[in-house]
C-alpha cells in the first residue's frame, strides 16, 4: 500500500515589535514594510504555505504634544501593523507599553507560551519564528528537547539577525537592501533576497 503523503502543519511566529524596528532602521519614515506583500514572497521562496500566523506586538505610546519626528514615527508604525491586519491569516496580539518606564509588557512572554503550549498540544509540526531576539532561543530549546520531531527555522530581517540561533536552527535572512557580511561560514544559513519593489510601499 503507497503512503498517503502527509501535509506538514506550518506555523508562523512573529516577534512583531522587533520586527517593525528593524523595517524602520531599513527604510524610514517615508517608506514601511508590507507585512501581508512579504509573507506572500516568503512562502513562495519556501515553497510551503502558513497554516496560522502569529503575530506580537505592541504600539508606541502616543505623546500629548508630538514632534513631527514622532508623528512621523507613529503614522509609519499605524500603516506597517495596519498591514498586518490586513492579513486574514494572522492572529494579532498587542501587548501593552508601562506608563514609567516606557518599556514592552507581555508580548515577549506570550510568544514565548504560545510557541511552547503549541508545541506541547501538537498543533504545529513545522513553526517558523521571525525575530532578532536571542531571548527565545530557551524556548526553542524546550521544544527540541521534548518533541525533537517538530522543526524549527528562524527568519530575521537582515539588519536584526539573532546571530546564536545560526548554530543550532537553520536560518532564513531576508535580505532587502544590504547582504550582511560574514567571517565565518554557517551550515544553516540561507539567504533570501526580497525585492523591495514587490513589498515596500510609500508612508
């Protein structure tokens, strides 16, 4: 009897305020990154289609008498996770910004559950994770321990690469202006070049 072929269950995980600072450091306030434009790219490059995307991320606050530099910062960041949204794929978590210090408050620890608790619950056989944060490289760890038969890739922009994943996970770069250099060679490695044109749209 021929073995049915079995469709792998591709999650996506997204470190949304990382991400947006990196597309920010890239093109500015006069330019955003199409979130919904650049998954579409990048799963025709992996050849494979996301069954659920995540995505965590919290809004800068918003100042009572802003600078044109901040509202220019704050209508760039409405426009790059209004295409997030727009995404009908995507499950949209926002975390919230403490009043004294400023600082990002439980996006970080809800990725981190959710991508575990996924895992555990075996929703997922393959899970793709976008940031630049070593931080969750524990949790990618747990999985691996516990359900060595999930796979696991980072994807990072290529100004926001988390440089420690590159010896344990294989590694997607989106590269969308500048190749980044490297001294040493890495077997997980793989670059992908985005056009810009297909998925940078103007401020």
């Amino acid at each position: 009897m021929r073995n049915k072929k079995i469709n792998k269950r591709n999650f996506l995980f997204v470190d949304g305020t990382n991400m947006y600072a990196g597309q920010y450091e890239l093109f500015g306030p006069a330019k955003y990154l199409d979130f919904s434009l650049l998954i579409k790219e990048l799963q025709q490059k992996l050849g494979i289609k996301f069954d659920k995307i995540y995505f965590y991320a919290s809004y800068s606050p918003n100042p009572k008498n802003p600078t044109k530099k901040e509202k220019k910062y704050l209508k760039n960041e409405a426009l790059f996770y209004k295409s997030v949204k727009l995404n009908k794929d995507v499950v949209f978590f926002t975390g919230y910004r403490s009043k004294t210090s400023g600082k990002e408050k439980e996006v970080d620890v809800k990725l981190t559950a959710d991508i575990i608790t996924y895992a555990f619950l075996n929703k997922y056989d393959n899970t793709y994770l976008i940031t630049g944060d070593a931080d969750f490289l524990q949790a990618l760890f747990s999985i691996r321990k516990f359900h060595n038969k999930k796979k696991i890739f980072l994807v990072s922009l290529e100004n926001k690469i988390m440089y420690q994943g590159m010896f344990y996970f294989k590694t997607y770069i989106l590269v969308l202006k500048n190749e980044p250099i490297f001294r040493r060679v890495f077997k997980n490695l793989i670059l992908l070049k985005i056009f810009t044109e297909n998925v940078v749209r103007n401020a």
